[in-house]
C-alpha cells in the first residue's frame, strides 16, 4: 500500500503561546497552593513569597516547556516518514 500523499504537513509541537499558558496555569496553581500552605494572610512575608514562588514555577515551566518546544521544532531525525514506523 503506498503512503497517502495529504497536503496538510503534521507536527508534533504546540506553539509558544500555548507553552506560555501551561507556565500560567502552574503559576496560578503554585500561588493558591503556596498561599494555603503558608498561611499568607497571617503575614506580608509569606505573602511575598507565596508570589516568588509562583513567579518561579511560571519561569520554570513555561522555559522548560519552549525548550523542548524548540527542540522538536528544529529535530530533524524524522523528516523521512515515507516508511512505516515500526518496520
């Protein structure tokens, strides 16, 4: 059976956009956790962490995620797809 030939070239990356908005979600989520755990609105302190550590999580994951987003973007190991993948 020959391989369909369709327009349409698929990919296996999200685009940095998106990447940035799973960084938001864990932002958002590390900061109702970290002001829970801390007890943030007992003290200005922990509040301020509480925001630190929401700010590093968004860092972190959004920089992870277009990390690996730019590596699957520019690998090239399988352009050929003419083949079956399990041969």
């Amino acid at each position: 059976m020959a391989p369909s030939k369709s327009g349409k070239k698929s990919t296996s990356t999200v685009s940095y956009k998106d990447a940035l908005k799973a960084g938001l979600v864990c932002g958002v989520v590390v900061l109702i956790l970290a002001i829970i755990v801390t007890r943030a609105w007992q003290d200005g302190t922990a509040f301020g962490f509480a925001f630190l550590y929401a700010g590093v999580a968004f860092v972190a994951v959004s920089g992870v995620a277009c990390i690996l987003n730019w590596v699957m973007r520019n690998d090239t190991q399988n352009d050929d797809q003419t083949y079956p993948v399990l041969r």
